[in-house]
C-alpha cells in the first residue's frame, strides 16, 4: 500500500509530540541558566544590535556550569541565529520554560519532517524515507538536543543544513546559499555542508568529465559562503579565551588515539543506546594515551572496515556508501582533531550524524518480510529510551543528581548538585554535596564560599566565616567571598568590618551591585542614612530594576529620611 505524504507528516507530528509531551514539564536545567535565566543579554530588544559585534562573545573562562555570569550571549563562538531565538522566546515566555521547551519540540518535529522529504528526494521511497524520519524522531540520542534548551543550536543547524540540501536538490540555488548561511550562523557543524554534497552529486549523480567546471557551477557559491563565515567566525569575530580542555585532551596525540574510541562508542549508543548520559569536559572515561591499547586498534579497525565497504559499494549501494560517509563526514566538527572542544563525546553532537545511521536502519529494516512489526518494535524500543530520558532533565536537582550517580569521583558534578540544593534551599543537603566536592577538589575556592554561605543562610556564622575565609586564601580575588564576610559580619553586628569586606568588593569591582547594597544596608543599620542612600542609590544606576534595591530606597523616602 502506497504511502500518502500529508499522512506520513501527519505520523510523524504525531509520534514526536507523543514521545516528547513529558518534556515540556521541564525546567531550566545546566547551560539554560547561563544562556538565558540569568543573562540579561537576552532579556531586552535593547541589546540586539550586540548580536552584529564582539560584545556578543563571552570569555570562556565566564562561562560557569551554575550560570553565575552575565557577560555577553553567553556563547563563546558566534552563533547569532540560536540567541535570536533567545529574544523572541523571552519577549513571548518571559522566564516560563513551557515556551522555550515547545520551541524545542517544533524544531524537532520539523526537522523529522524535512528529513522524510529529504529522503523521499534522494530515494524515491516514501516507505524508506518514513523509517528513516521516524527513526530519526524517536532515538534516545537526540534526547539531549531537544531537552537542553541551550543546546538549541543543533536543531537549528539541522534545520537549516536538510533545507539547503532540499533546496540545492530542488535547483533553488539562491534559497539552498541563504539556508547554508543560516546553518553556519547556528552552529560550526553547517561547515562540511560542500564535502556532503560532493559525495551526494558523486554517488547520485553521473559527474561530467570536466568535474572542475562542474564544481565551479555548483559549488563556487558555496565555498563563497565559507570563507565569508571564516572571516566573520575566525577573524572578526574571533574569541581570543581557549577552550577549558580535560588536560590529557590538550594533547592532539591524545585526541587523535582517543577519538576512534569515541566514535565507537557513538555507533554503539545509535544500536543500543544504554548508557546514554550527558558528559562532563574532565570525563577520563575514554582516554587513550597508546596506539596499541586494544580498545584503539579495535575501533580503528571498525572505522576503517566501515569506510573501505563504503567505498567498495559506492557503485553498487550508493546509498549505503552516502550514509556510512554522511556519519563519518558529519562528526569531523565534532572530532576534536582539528579544533579541541570542551567536551570531547555528547550526544547532542550526534544530531546531524545519527541521519547516516536511521537512513541504513531504515533501508534494512524495509527488506524484511515483517517490516511493520520490526519497525514497531524498534520504534517502542527507542521511544521508551527516549521518554525516560526527558525525565532526567526534569530540574537541576534530578540532573546533577543523575550526573553524580554517573560520575561519583567528579568534583564538578558534586559541586553543581550542592548548588542546585542551595538553590532550592534544601541547605543540609547543599552542604553535604559541598563538603564531598571539596574532599575531591580541596583547592576550588568557590566551593568554600559557597559552602560558607549555605552556613550563614542556616545562621551558622562562625563556620561561615571559616569557609569564605579559606575561599579568600585560595583566590584573594574572588568578590562573592568579600560580600559574603561583609553579611555576615553586618548580621552579628560588626559593622566596621562589614564596610571593609563591602569596600574590598568593590575596589575589586565597581559594577558589583550586590555589594553596593550590601554596604547600604550597614550604613543604614548605623543609621547613617545619607551614606546608606548613596550606596542605593550607586546600586540602582548598575541595575535599575533590582527590587531589593528599589525597595531599600522606598523604605528610606517613606521614613522622611
């Protein structure tokens, strides 16, 4: 029986909403905090022109899993396309997850719809081209790219690469450029578009003699394109901060033994995905420092197996060889070769590559004589994956508890758990975290103060006072720890030490508005009111709608004062 095409979108729609309505239940989880709940940057039309100059860029070393920075998009490369979406979301959501995650969820169901049609193109199947959407729509190793609200770049360079890929099927040339531009805007990945289409025009296509004047038909606008997106991503606006690599990950020896594993270990998630979790940078997990430990020479071999089949097959199963090379072709952004990245394996980073992967799956699975119930059966294997997974990003406290449970022996993991706890004012459980993150990583100042002041919210001051001060000792600069002390010695009434810690916080930094308000609330328990006016006053000028401040000041003018 044929296959209608309105009734496979329709399928599709409706098998991703079902798969995927539990994650619209989810909070702000991880990166979300940095990137859009505490950003400012997002949250005013204002700053829109700052999507067009480096002031978009943030330091690499502001960027904090806890999201306590607000400096720049929150992106350390320039990816203007996702953080527009960031406007538009906040000027509708506000600070309401539903929204943004609903926009997640549109941008994955479009993106298995543009697939079936993508492939409906190449194949002229629809039975295939359906299979290899719906494959697409319900595996578990997508999870991550649409729970993770920041990590929205990878459904939109998805989005735009299947789309200049229709489009450049389609002959639309100038609407298959302006799709490859918006795709490289996305996400770097957008860069290996060329090298996909010249494997597509060599497989399915008889390449004329003169294969020159064929690339300079086809492909000049295009390369055009690249270098334009080099010059704006590599030069103008360039990030001077390194990546935060794993040490052994700063090594390309190490990357280069490493990867292969890697690599492995994503086709091993795509055929049985257990074990798929969100990783930390400093995950030494897979590490190799030797080309002969087994599990290298293993997964070269597997690699290299893949790739000699694919080449061997090229004319006989063109289709085969253009998934296997759309896999391989597909991770080389993501290598950590050529470029290091922080994270050296993701799932998220599997998005555009797992296209090679359900195209195969969905070519095998249609020669079989069973094919409906197979394809069930793999459909409901995948989306139970799948539907556990989006509750693993229900909130920070069940994704850092998760992440502490895969990760026991890491710092970080303790760490952010501890403040998810604090944050939701779960104070004992916050302090226990801290306490085991520290016996990981003795040296973390902001740990200590932290730690510190969980104790000073608890009342606790003289264990308070300990963790900031061992905070200070490891990072004399560290201006959180000098407000702290000053709240702390300004609620056992010791003002003047209160001001020193106040003024030492910003002598380290003038814009620092909580210390400004914290030293208006000690002139103001000295009822020296006019200094505590001035210090309000100060605060308000750095962040005209802080309600605490505001409220300091209308206290004041309601006393006469």
């Amino acid at each position: 029986m044929p296959i209608n095409t309105k009734s496979a979108i329709i399928l599709i729609v409706l098998i991703v909403a079902l798969v995927y309505v539990n994650s619209l239940k989810n909070s702000f989880v991880w990166d979300d905090y940095s990137l859009i709940v505490e950003n400012d940057f997002v949250k005013s039309w204002k700053n829109f022109y700052r999507l067009f100059n480096k002031s978009y860029l943030t330091k690499i070393s502001d960027i904090d899993y806890l999201g306590e920075r607000d400096i720049g998009s929150g992106e350390f490369s320039y990816r203007p396309v996702v953080t527009f979406s960031y406007f538009v979301d906040f000027s509708i959501w506000r600070l309401e997850p539903f929204g943004y995650h609903l926009t997640n969820l549109i941008l994955h169901i479009l993106n298995a719809v543009l697939l079936f049609i993508f492939v409906d193109l190449i194949v002229r199947d629809k039975r295939i081209a359906l299979l290899t959407s719906l494959f697409f729509a319900v595996h578990p190793v997508n999870a991550e790219a649409v729970n993770n609200i920041s990590f929205r770049e990878d459904l939109f360079v998805f989005l735009f690469f299947i789309l200049a890929f229709i489009f450049y099927i389609k002959r639309f040339s100038i609407a298959s450029l302006f799709m490859f531009l918006l795709a490289l805007f996305s996400k770097e990945m957008a860069i290996i578009f060329p090298l996909v289409l010249l494997c597509y025009d060599y497989l399915f296509k008889k390449m004329p003699k003169d294969i020159f004047a064929h690339l300079k038909t086809y492909y000049l606008g295009y390369i055009g394109i690249l270098l334009f997106y080099i010059f704006i991503r590599f030069i103008l606006m360039a990030n001077a901060d390194k990546p935060m690599l794993a040490l052994p990950m700063a090594n390309l020896y190490t990357r280069t033994l490493t990867m292969p594993k890697v690599i492995l270990t994503y086709i091993q998630w795509m055929l049985f995905p257990v074990n798929v979790h969100p990783t930390l940078p400093d995950d030494p997990s897979l590490f190799s420092h030797s080309l002969f430990e087994p599990g290298v020479l293993i997964s070269i071999s597997a690699i290299v197996a893949l790739l000699v089949i694919a080449v061997r097959l090229r004319k006989k199963s063109p289709l085969f060889s253009f998934a296997v090379l759309w896999f391989f072709i597909a991770l080389i952004p993501v290598s950590n070769i050529f470029y290091p990245l922080t994270n050296y394996i993701a799932s998220r980073y599997l998005y555009l590559p797992v296209v090679g992967f359900c195209l195969l799956l969905a070519v095998f699975v249609s020669r079989l004589p069973d094919v409906r119930v197979i394809s069930t059966i793999l459909l409901i294997f995948y989306a139970i994956f799948t539907v556990i997974a989006n509750m693993g990003w229900k909130n920070n406290v069940t994704f850092w508890s998760g992440m502490v449970e895969n990760y026991p022996d890491n710092a970080l993991a303790h760490s952010s758990l501890a403040s998810s706890f604090r944050k939701s004012g779960l104070l004992d459980k916050a302090i226990s975290e801290y306490k085991a993150a520290l016996s990981l990583d003795p040296n973390y100042a902001k740990d200590y103060n932290n730690l510190g002041e969980c104790f000073y919210q608890k009342g606790m001051f003289a264990e308070a006072m300990q963790e900031l001060k061992k905070a200070l000792e490891l990072d004399p600069g560290l201006i959180s720890a000098y407000i702290n002390l000053g709240s702390v010695f300004g609620d056992k009434g010791s003002y003047p030490q209160a001001i020193k810690y106040f003024e030492k916080a910003i002598q380290l930094d003038r814009g620092s508005l909580n210390a400004y308000n914290g030293l208006g609330v000690t002139y103001a328990r000295m009822k020296k009111y006019d200094l505590a006016r001035k210090a309000w006053e100060k605060a308000l000028e750095i962040g005209p709608d802080n309600k605490a401040v505001q409220e300091n000041l209308r206290k004041l003018r309601e006393l006469g004062i």
